[in-house]
C-alpha cells in the first residue's frame, strides 16, 4: 500500500496531466468522511461528491466508481446494475476498494483510477457550480467545477443514478 504522500502525488499529477484547475483543500484525517468534514469545515453534503466502488455480487467481477452527492442515495440495485450488465451488485468491501483504487476509505476520488474502471457521474451534481472531492488520501479534499469532470477519462454522465435519502 502506497504512503498518503505517495497517494497525493499521484493524484495531484493526474490533475495537472489532465489540465483540470482545482483548489487543495488540506484538512485532519479524522473529519475526512464527508458528512464530519462538511460540518467541521462549514461545507454543505449538497456541493460535496462522494466516490463510491460498486461490484458484482455473481459471475465475472466487475468493478465501477460512481459519484453522488452527500445527500443521496447511489441506485445500486437499478440503475447502477444495469450500467455494469450484472444481476447484482454492491458497495465494494473496503479490502476491495483499497485494493482496486490504491487509496484510502474515506477518500476515493475519480482522479487517478484504474484506465478500465467505468466512472458513472450523477447528471444532477450538473447544476452545482464546484463540487468537493476526496484527494485518494484522508489528509485533503479537491474542489473543482463540475464542469471539470468531463476531462476524466472513462467518465459518463447519468441520469438517475441517484436517489433522494430516506425521510
């Protein structure tokens, strides 16, 4: 397993390589999960994107990563089975996560992925000005236009991928 420094370093070159402007957004490891860091740091979930890995439950494992907003619900058993041809599918254990995308629980980002990995973006984070992302570590966040997405390779944009939260 890769240092945070040695996580960091990827991303921030996966940025630049990509020529997508961003903010760092240094923070303590202990409020990186999205709802802690949007309470301590005065962010709201609504602007705030969280990467989530999806696997197959049954046959050949395939793996997607899938960007919804702190305040909803990521369509696993619907839309998201549907998008990788699986008759079932969900959140990817931890162990499968880090070992996939080299990076650490409570900061998966889509920068810097595996050039295979399918990474489905919730066509409602559109209307967001900025959203905030994890930095593949949990000592920092990225804020970039949403816009900004689009130059990640291997990203599509999907209609109902989300759902509201449970009342």
């Amino acid at each position: 397993m890769a240092t945070e420094a040695e996580i960091e370093t990827g991303v921030r070159s996966a940025l630049e390589r990509l020529d997508i402007t961003y903010e760092w957004i240094e923070i303590d490891p202990g409020y990186a999960d999205t709802a802690q860091f949007c309470e301590h740091y005065g962010y709201t979930l609504e602007e705030s994107g969280n990467t989530i890995i999806v696997a197959s439950k049954r046959g050949e494992k395939k793996f997607c990563a899938c960007i919804v907003s702190g305040v909803d619900r990521l369509d696993v058993n619907k839309t998201v089975r549907r998008l990788l041809g699986v008759s079932r599918a969900s959140f990817a254990s931890p162990e499968e996560t880090v070992a996939l995308t080299g990076m650490l629980i409570g900061g998966v980002t889509p920068l810097a992925l595996p050039g295979d990995l399918p990474i489905y973006v919730d066509e409602k984070l559109r209307s967001l000005g900025t959203i905030i992302l994890g930095s593949g570590s949990r000592s920092a966040k990225i804020q970039i236009a949403f816009g900004e997405l689009a130059k990640i390779p291997g990203v599509e944009f999907i209609d109902g991928l989300s759902m509201p939260p449970r009342e």
